[in-house]
C-alpha cells in the first residue's frame, strides 16, 4: 500500500489526527473500535488507508467494515500470528468492499497466518525485524510457498520486490518495499511526535559501513541497505543471506527459463 503522491506519507493516530487535522496524506492509526467506526464512516481528508491494530478478535469491527459507502483501504496488523490466524476469516466479506491487507510480524507461526491470507486472496506484508534462527528456517518455508505454490495470487512483501530487484526489473529497497524509509514513511514516536530523516538510510548504512559491520562487504547491500541491522547492529545476517541467496537462485532460474522459451521461438 503506498501513496500517489511524492510527499512523505505521515502515520497519525486517530486521536492525534482528530485533535489536529494534518493536510497531507496519512495514514490513520485506529486501536478501538469506536476510532475505526468513526474512521470508516468519514476518514480524514487525505487519509491513504486506516492501520487496524488490536482488533482482529473484535467480530463487530469487521461487521462494521463490510459496510459503508466510503471504501477506504484497510492494513490489518496482528500481533500474536501464530494464535490470531484463524480470526483472518473475518475480513472475507471486508475485502468485498474494500481493498484490505495483513501486516505480519515475523514471530513464531507466522507461516499458518501468511498461508490462510493468500488462501483468502489477502495481499501480505511480513514485517521480518531480526529474526532468530528458528524464524529464519520458517521464512525459506514461507519464501518456498511464495515461490512454488501456484495457488498464491496475492502478493506477498518483502518477498515479491526482493525478487523483482533480484531478477533486474526493480531497484527498491527493503526500507521502502517495507513501507519503513522514515524519508517517505513518517511514523510518530513515543510521545505522539513525527519526525522525518531524508538521510537516516543513507546515514545508518554510511556508519555500518565505517563501523566495519558485515555490510561493508555484503553482496546484497544494495537492496537491503542494513536494514536487517537495527535495531542491533551485531546482529548476524547469515540466515538473511541464505534467505536472499534462496530468492537470488529462483530469479536466475526464471531468467534462464524465459532465455531458453524465447530461444526456442521461431
């Protein structure tokens, strides 16, 4: 889910976005279901989707989002995948009125919920952190189902881009595939205050780099841009190298694919 526009795209809560209207476009934050009944019935101007935190066990919100004439976007965030996947059911009659996407951590079980929303035709954003080594080995789980089972129409980030910018045709970050550059992305801090860095990628990178961190001489810099490095920076990557090598090796199989079928055109 990204704006049309090139001005940053600021995340307010529902209540901070009432109290003062901001001009721009936003993303509005909703965590009860009094805020998310308000928000369906008249978003903010400006508003680019409702972020929806907190409230996948509460049937009536979704009774009150498969309704409604104004049929802004929804970004479903769950918190405890591994135990909340079943409740994805509720958004199937959403979605028929609205666009609507699953914001997944990676924590443990995450695959059951990333498989039951592309089930349901949910577009998916995994939100990765700094995975353990037992969440890494069920993130090649999960990138093998996003890669060999045909029955996944519905995109799946940060796996979808990474492959495009693996395979040549995308030169996005994982900061942006991830809706997380604070340039573009400009999310509130603690004290309900929103702050924007135009340089903090470019900056965290430059200080990896000089620190002597893995980055300096990691071949997926380029696409990854020390992401996987906060908020520990003696974090190991060697699990995500392994995932990106497993995305690399399937862009370069389709490649090849395509040069062979293209050669064997007449």
């Amino acid at each position: 889910m990204s704006g049309e526009s090139n001005e940053p795209l600021v995340f307010l809560t529902a209540e901070a976005a009432e109290a003062t209207p901001h001009p721009g476009a936003q993303v509005i934050i909703v965590r009860t279901r009094e805020e998310f009944a308000r928000c369906l019935k008249s978003p903010a101007l400006g508003a680019e989707w409702l972020q929806v935190e907190g409230l996948l066990g509460d049937p009536d919100a979704w009774a009150l989002a498969a309704q409604g004439a104004i049929p802004i976007p929804l970004d479903v965030v769950m918190s405890q995948p591994g135990t909340e996947f079943s409740l994805l059911y509720r958004l199937v009659d959403v979605r028929m009125v609205r666009d609507v996407r699953v914001t997944i951590p990676v924590a443990p079980g995450f695959f059951k919920a990333l498989r039951l929303a592309t089930s349901l035709q949910l577009p998916v954003r995994l939100l990765p952190g700094q995975p353990s080594a037992d969440l890494i080995a069920e993130l090649h789980e999960a990138a093998d189902f996003f890669l060999h089972d045909p029955a996944v129409e519905s995109s799946v980030e940060f796996f979808q881009t990474a492959f495009a910018v693996l395979y040549g045709s995308s030169d996005a970050i994982l900061w942006e595939i991830l809706e997380e550059d604070p340039a573009t992305f400009v999310s509130p801090d603690a004290e309900g205050q929103t702050r924007a860095s135009r340089d903090f990628v470019a900056t965290q990178l430059r200080l990896l780099i000089e620190s002597g961190a893995e980055c300096a001489t990691c071949r997926w810099q380029a696409m990854c841009a020390g992401y996987f490095k906060q908020p520990d920076p003696d974090y190991s990557c060697g699990g995500v190298k392994e995932l990106f090598a497993r995305l690399q090796a399937a862009a370069e199989e389709l490649r090849q694919d395509i040069t062979t079928s293209e050669a064997a055109t007449p």
